[in-house]
C-alpha cells in the first residue's frame, strides 16, 4: 500500500490550536449545512452540540488570554504583534463565541426566522474570511498529501 504524507516521526504532535481549529472549521461546515436546508439528524445535532460546546470554551480562554495581554500593555511572545493584530483576534475570538451560541441554537431547533440565519451567514462569511485571510504558507505541510 502507498502512504502519502509525512512519515509519522515527522509529524508533531496535535495542540489545542490545532484541535480547535479542526472544530471550529467542523462547525463551520455544518452550519452552512444547515443554511442549505441540509436535515439535521441526532448523529449531528449531538456533534454539533459536542463542537460548539468546544469551541466556545476554547474561544473564551484564548479572547480572555488575549484581553489579559491588552489589559497589561505588554507585547506578544513575538514582540511583534501590533494592537491592530490584537483587536482583530480578539474579535474574531468573540465572532466565534457567538458562532457556537448559534450553532447549540440552530442544534436544538430554536434558531428560526430570517434575520437569524442571516446573522448567522453573516458571521460566518466573516470568521471564514478571517481563517482564509490568516494562513500562511509554512502552515500548509498538509497540501503535500496531493
């Protein structure tokens, strides 16, 4: 059998980072799903539950860690953050809070009406340019799979 990728000593191992970011992309797809009118049976309202409960607890920690730097006026690990770059992540850190409020909303059935689902589109066409907008090329080892 042909292996593609890395071989498995030349792979780091998984953080919450990139835990995270797998989840919020997972409930990213599948309240656009939703907005299709894709059916949402009990396998995928329990994941989406699962996710959101994630990523909001993620979200928080990492927005809170953000606004504890901001509050102390010190600079980044880097030192190169600006206060722009913060106020961005800190934003889209409170977007994808939101993101998953909505996403236990729409799981349990109690997101309904228009201006609803376009609140929803809107916030994620906003958190997906963030995530399209930020990745950097050394962060895309995986597209040499293909």
């Amino acid at each position: 059998m042909i292996r593609f990728g890395p071989a498995a000593r030349e792979m780091k191992s998984m953080s919450n980072e990139d835990i995270f970011s797998s989840r919020l992309k997972l409930l990213i797809v599948m309240s656009k799903a939703y907005l299709k009118d894709c059916p949402i049976g009990e396998y995928r309202k329990q994941a989406i539950l699962e996710n959101a409960r994630f990523v909001f607890y993620q979200s928080l920690k990492l927005s809170s860690e953000i606004a504890a730097i901001t509050n102390e006026g010190s600079r980044t690990q880097s030192g190169t953050d600006s206060p722009r770059d913060i106020n961005d992540a800190y934003i889209f850190h409170q977007r994808t809070q939101l993101l998953a409020v909505m996403a236990k909303a729409l799981a349990e059935n109690r997101l309904k009406g228009q201006f609803r689902k376009k609140a929803l589109q809107d916030n994620l066409n906003s958190i997906s340019e963030t995530l399209t907008f930020n990745v950097h090329i050394k962060d895309m080892n995986f597209l040499k799979v293909a």
